[in-house]
C-alpha cells in the first residue's frame, strides 16, 4: 500500500543522501573534502588541479556505473 511505498522512497533517498556524502570528487562530500584541504593549507587549491581530480572522479564514477550495470545484465542474463 500507500505505507510500504512511501517507506521505498524513504529508504531510496536515505541511501542516495548517504552515496551523494562518499568523498568523491565529483559528488558533495568531495566538494566537502575540497574545502577541508582549503581551510587546512590556507589559500585555495590551483584550477589545474581541481579540474585534474574533478575528471578523475568522473571516470571513476563512470567506471562504476558501468561495471554495475554489466553485472546487472549478466545476472539478468545468466540466470
């Protein structure tokens, strides 16, 4: 019913809330990692930099989905 569906979408953004926290660069919690480092040093990171680690967090982050959805496909597939 209306309950057990409403505790899904609960359930669903408690876990995205929690994955949108990972110290990623791409995500908050690296964004939160960022400032850290900023506040520790002083003065700010370099642009170069930022973009450098940036790109590596979306390539990971990509990676990820991939090898999750071919896992997904070949559990759908095998069986």
């Amino acid at each position: 019913g209306i309950h057990s569906f409403a505790r899904l979408l609960g359930t669903i953004s408690f876990s995205l809330g929690i994955v949108n926290l990972l110290p990623v660069p791409v995500l908050d919690g690296g964004q939160i990692v960022f400032y850290a480092i900023e506040g520790i040093r002083g003065r700010p990171l370099s642009l170069a930099l930022r973009e450098r680690v940036q790109m590596i967090g979306v390539l990971a982050l990509a990676a990820l989905m991939l090898m999750v959805t071919v896992m997904d496909v070949n559990r759908w597939l095998g069986g």
